[in-house]
C-alpha cells in the first residue's frame, strides 16, 4: 500500500507544477510524464470535454446570472480543473443536490461538486473540503424549542429537502423526530411556513435568505451540523484520478482561489476547508 501510494503521489506532484529539475528526480522511470497527462485525461474527459455536474440548490456554491448563467466557486473550480487538464469544460446544471449525484452517478457527468457523506462516498471519492458551511434549525418564534437537543422528539416534524447533505445526516442522527422530505432545499422554507410543519433544517444562509422579510421564524443559535463541501470523481476512475483532484482542491485553496470566489461573489458565513489529512485515502474516505 505504501509503494501504491508513493506512485500516486509522485503522479500527483509531477502535474501540479514541480520545476524540471523535481521532474526528472521523481519522474516513475515506467511511465513519462506526457503519457500520465494523457491517462488522467481520459479518467477525467473520455468524451474530451470535463463535464461537471452543478447543484443549483445550494447559493453558496452556484448561482445564476440575469441571464441564467451559472457563476460560483464550483464554477470557478471546474474551469480552473479544465485549464490544468487543457480540456473544455462542459456545465450540466442540477436543481438538487441528489439530481447532482445522480448525474455523476449515472455516467453523464466527470466530476461533482457536492457536501461529503458516507452514503455518496460508497461510489464517489471526494477531496477535502474545498469550503465548509453550517446546518441550522428555523423555527417559530413562539416554539418552546431553543436549542437543538430539543428538535428530536416524535412531535417535531423536521422538513428537509430530499437528498440534501443534511436530510441524510438527519436521517442517521434523529431517533424521534419524523423527516418531512419536501421537493428540493428551495422550498424547505414555503413548506414549513405553509403546512405547519415544526421546524426547518438547512443551510444557514439558504434559510436566511429565504426567511428575509418574513416575522415570526428564528434560527436556533447554533448549528447542528458542519457541512463539507467538496469535489468528487467516480471511484470507477481510479486511484491516480481521485489523488489528482485532492491535490488540485488543496492548490486552489493554497493559492487563494476558493478564497478569491468567496469574496467576489459575497458568499457570507462561510469558510475555506481546512487543508486535508494526509494519512486519508480518498478511496476510503469518508
């Protein structure tokens, strides 16, 4: 296993931009470079265009333009990946997070760009977390409940949009509390105002947004959940690819890309993933 990962690694190294002198050290004498860049290649754009696959659902990773256009830090991160590879970058726009995985999982897409868990990570293999934001409870402003150990009893219907990163955390996590599982994140908030539903759960600033203008809701004052957002690749691609783009997403969190997005698009109450845990394999992980 050590000699496997040695190879990756040096695989990884050579194609994020060592001088020539590091080349030719580290360089497998079984395979030159141009022929890895070729191989990674096909993992990654076997069509020879990167498709990437894009949740719309979650404002603080994609949005869209006056004109539909997608922007975001995904965005950003899937051309910056296709410049590294020197291919065309293809955007396929989901409206949900499980549409996205779906469409990874499914074959019609390369790469995802989704929150970290273990059910997804049985056939994706996902790098750190390239930004990590918070799940948060809303409720009425006459509820009883105050803090989030008080959400799971069998009275308090908890509304989630189906297949979201915190429908499945809340799904392994709450004993008592029945999940009222709604279309997508965007009308978390319309289905808990109109059917009475007890308490909300989402991502804070979907929730914020959504609730802006509206009386009588607060969130709880703290999150139930940090939630990791992250690149993934099929694990069908290989060993060699899932090291590649680990490394690509902790270069474009060192070099102050993921940072340089959040500002420019004003995403608030968020933060840069912290840098990844050597001693994990994105094969296993999570």
């Amino acid at each position: 296993m050590r000699l496997l990962f040695s190879s990756l690694a040096l695989t990884t190294v050579l194609l994020c931009g060592l001088s020539s002198s590091s080349i030719a050290q580290t360089q497998p004498k079984s395979k030159d470079f141009s022929a890895m860049h070729a191989d990674l290649i096909k993992a990654f754009a076997p069509t020879g265009v990167l498709r990437a696959s894009l949740n719309m659902g979650n404002p603080v990773l994609a949005n869209r333009d006056a004109q539909g256009k997608p922007f975001g830090i995904s965005i950003d991160l899937a051309l910056e990946l296709g410049k590294k590879l020197g291919v065309p970058v293809e955007l396929i726009v989901n409206e949900t997070a499980g549409k996205s995985v779906a469409t990874l999982e499914e074959g019609r897409a390369d790469i995802g760009f989704f929150a970290v868990d273990p059910e997804r990570g049985k056939d994706i293999a996902f790098t750190a977390a390239y930004v990590q934001i918070e799940g948060y409870y809303l409720v009425r402003a006459d509820s009883s409940i105050q803090r989030n150990d008080q959400v799971d009893v069998a009275t308090n219907r908890v509304v989630v949009g189906k297949g979201s990163a915190y429908d499945l955390f809340l799904t392994r996590h709450l004993k008592h509390a029945p999940l009222e599982r709604v279309a997508s994140s965007q009308v978390v908030v319309s289905s808990f105002l109109e059917k009475g539903f007890e308490v909300a759960a989402g991502v804070k600033q979907q929730l914020e947004a959504d609730t802006k203008g509206v009386t009588g809701v607060r969130l709880l004052g703290e999150r139930f959940m940090v939630i990791n957002q992250a690149m993934g690749v099929p694990k069908t691609k290989g060993p060699e690819a899932a090291l590649f783009l680990r490394t690509f997403v902790e270069e474009m969190k060192a070099q102050g890309v993921v940072k340089n997005s959040m500002t420019r698009y004003d995403i608030k109450g968020a933060g840069v993933g912290p840098a990844a845990d050597p001693k994990v394999d994105p094969l296993t992980a999570p």
